[in-house]
C-alpha cells in the first residue's frame, strides 16, 4: 500500500515539475533574449531590466537571479563592488552572489533562472 502512495507521489511531483510550479493559469514561462555573450564580460554581474533578473559570468559559466525579493517583491540591487551579493533597500533582507539568503526578513533565496544559449550567441533567460 505505502509503495501505491510512493508511485502516486512521483507522479504528481513530475506532474508539478513539468507545469514549473506556476500552475496552469499562469501559462508557459516567459523567455527574454538578454544579448549576446560578449554583453556578459567574465567576472562581471549585469543587470537584465526586461529578464529583472541579475546575470554573473562566473568564470565563463553565466548565472541568472530573479532580482525580485522573495520577501514582498521589491527589486534587489547590487552590494556595494567590495561586497559580492545583493540586498533589498524596502526592508534589508540580504542575499549572497549565488542569490544564498544571508539576512531575513525574506526566507527564501534568489530564485535562480533556467538560461539558454542560442547558436547565434544569443542568451536567453526563462523568468
Ligand atoms: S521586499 Fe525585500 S526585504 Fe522586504
């Protein structure tokens, strides 16, 4: 019986995995084509207004954040240069440069975007 539940409870996490946890009324998951490789220099974090999202080129390898705070949504922004990382200015939460929470009031991390790399050397980013 307990093996049934376990098959039943793959099934409808797969089922949830496929629907990218936005439910159906959202619809499928938006992609913005962010520029071009060249737009992302090695060891630098741009801002992507139409992605609101945070792009690092970490030693080649690009990394996107949702710059939206999972506190109350305000737009997190750059730690000073000294300090790698993100902070929120509505209420201090503040995040580390992989998005890692470092200080609440939110609970949650950065949400880390799914990027693509087209053939032409276009990056797109699913928010
Ligand atoms: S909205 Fe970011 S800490 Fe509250």
């Amino acid at each position: 019986m307990v093996a049934g539940w376990r098959r039943w409870g793959g099934l409808v996490y797969q089922i949830g995995r496929f629907l990218g946890g936005r439910g159906l009324e959202a619809g499928p998951s938006p992609v913005v084509a962010a520029g071009l490789m060249a737009d992302f220099p090695l060891e630098t974090t741009t801002y992507v207004p139409e992605a609101r999202a945070w792009v690092h080129n970490n030693s080649g390898e690009l990394v996107a954040l949702d710059a939206v705070c999972p506190h109350l949504g305000c737009l997190v922004r750059q730690k000073e240069p000294s300090r790698a990382g993100f902070y929120c200015p509505c209420h201090g939460s503040e995040f580390g440069p992989n998005g890692e929470l470092e200080r609440g009031p939110a609970q949650r991390p950065l949400r880390q975007l799914a990027i693509q790399t087209r053939s032409d050397d276009t990056i797109l980013i699913r928010t």
